[in-house]
C-alpha cells in the first residue's frame, strides 16, 4: 500500500526558520499486514490528523549539546515527527487494539509504525471532533492547563499576561490585527495588543497592567517578553519564575479531561483551528506557523478515514 510521507530534508541554519523546501512530500510503500513483527510491543497505525506546533522548530536544528532542547533532532532523510491523531491498525501492545483511536507522538506520513508507544494515549470521548486531541484536547491543552492551574494557582481578581496567545490557548499579545480581534472578540481576553506594533514593549506593558502583572504565561520564546522580567524584582517581591515540561504531567491528564470536556460541550470553550487539507500541503503548516500566518491551532488533515 502506497505510504505518502512529508520527509525532513537537512538541518535549518542557525537563526533560521522552516522554508516548504526543508521538507518533501514523496511516497513509500508500506505492507500493512506484515508490519508489526511477532512478540514485538509496537502499533501500526494510520494517522489522521497532524499537529503543527512551535517545539518543531527545535527538532529541525541539529543539536551539538542535548541540553540545548528537550526535543530531539530529526533525522534528515526520515519523515518529520509530531503529535497526532491516529487509528491503531495492527497492534502487539497491551494497550492498544485493532480500530483504537489514539493521539500521540508519529510521523508525518499516512502510515506510521510506532515501535514504543507507551506515551500515546487511547481516545475514549469520540463525542468531540477528533481534531481536538492535536490541540485543546492534547499536548497543547495539557500544557496549558498543567502550566496555568497547577504551576501559575491563580487567584480571583489577579491580572494575567499570555505571550503568542492566539496559537494553541486577563491579556494576550499577539503578532497580527486578525489575532488581536480574534483575543478580544471571539475568545473573552479582556485586552490584547499587537507586540510587533510596539516601540516600547515596557511601556506597553505598564498601559495594560497600571499595577503590575501576576502572572505571566510565556508560551514562546522571541524577543517580546523584555519587558516583563525585571529580574531585580524576583527576589524584591518574592517572584516565582519557573520552567515545565508537558512530559512531567502526563499523569493528570485523565483530571484535565475532567474539567475540560464538560467545557467543551457546554460551549463555554472558543476553539478556533486553522486546518491544511492533504498531507501534500503539510510543509506549508511550519513556514506559517513561524511566520505569524497561523490563526488558531494549525491541524494537517491527512485522512477522514
């Protein structure tokens, strides 16, 4: 059976963002019935949907340190790797079935055999769009609520700030028009502002927060967040300042779908996509990731089954 599959081309320069020409669309052909080999613990799977999301970045660049990123490199050669959404075909886990539902880690192909899947986790709730565990209902949400209600613990009446709110998620920045009317019309933030159309980003910051910011959500790692940290203040207002990775919460993720679901359907969540029909057009998703294009959180449809 032909295999469709976005293929990681060489590593980005230093400083550099994805261009469509770092990756290539080609096919393969994959034996679907003799795929997961006897006794092994893999699944073979046919992906579904695709998520695009800002960590890719660091999985394009070739890393001399590990310590650089939490993300290991692509493999030049070998299709680009990410979260997405999946229907077991073949399995020889313990966990997973033939026709399971799954979202997790696999590649950006048609079909992907997944040798390890332990960190892949079965959908239950197909009472919901399934695009939804790429974003709100996966990685994405997960780090959100993780960061934000187990990290942040805010409090009535304190003031927040979000940082490229208008990817994967009171005051949100954002890199577009579009994006600030999408924050402030659509999805509740009380103000939102353009960051690239602020010369003084301090200033900016002390407009919207007259009597400081409690809680600031740094979601992407660009120039913007200069004006918040002020780190003489740390230690003169007793600051906490601390990273997380999403890997460390897994654990709550049954407690996240909790809150989250009855959200969803009572329509309280504002959930906007910004979807690219085909995995032929999967390497257009990066290059308008990172360069602001995006609106909403970006989702490769591969197939509707």
């Amino acid at each position: 059976m032909r295999n469709k599959q976005v293929i990681f081309r060489d590593f980005l320069a230093k400083g550099a963002f994805p261009k469509e020409s770092d990756m290539e669309v080609t096919e393969s052909t994959v034996d679907v019935t003799r795929t997961v080999a006897e006794g092994s613990e893999g699944v073979l799977v046919k992906n579904l949907y695709l998520s695009c999301d800002p960590y890719m970045r660091g999985g394009m660049r070739k890393l001399t340190d590990p310590a650089e990123s939490y993300v290991a490199s692509f493999q030049p050669g070998s299709p680009v790797t990410g979260f997405g959404v999946a229907r077991v075909l073949e399995s020889g886990h313990r966990k997973f079935e033939k026709g399971d539902l799954v979202w997790g880690l696999t590649g950006w192909e048609e079909y992907s055999l997944l040798p390890a899947p332990e960190t892949c986790f079965k959908i239950e709730h197909t009472d919901v769009p399934l695009s939804y565990y790429t974003g709100l209902l996966g990685m994405p949400g997960l780090r959100a609520y993780a960061g934000f209600f187990e990290l942040c613990s805010p409090k009535k009446g304190e003031t927040v700030f979000i940082s490229a709110a208008s990817g994967a998620v009171v005051v949100g920045s954002a890199g577009s028009k579009e994006k600030v009317d999408l924050l402030k019309n659509k999805l509740g933030f009380d103000e939102a502002f353009n960051y690239k159309e602020e010369s003084n980003l301090d200033a900016a910051l002390k407009r919207y927060f007259p009597e400081g910011i409690d809680i600031y959500f740094e979601n992407y790692n660009l120039e913007q967040p200069e004006g918040v940290p002020n780190l003489i203040q740390i230690s003169m207002k007793r600051v906490r300042m601390e990273g997380f990775s999403v890997l460390d919460y897994y654990h709550l993720y049954p407690k996240f779908l909790n809150m989250v679901l009855p959200q969803i359907k009572e329509v309280r969540i504002v959930y906007v996509e910004d979807t690219f029909q085909g995995l032929e057009n999967g390497p257009a998703a990066p290059v308008g990731l990172f360069s602001g294009r995006d609106v909403g959180k970006q989702v490769v449809l591969v197939s509707r089954e």
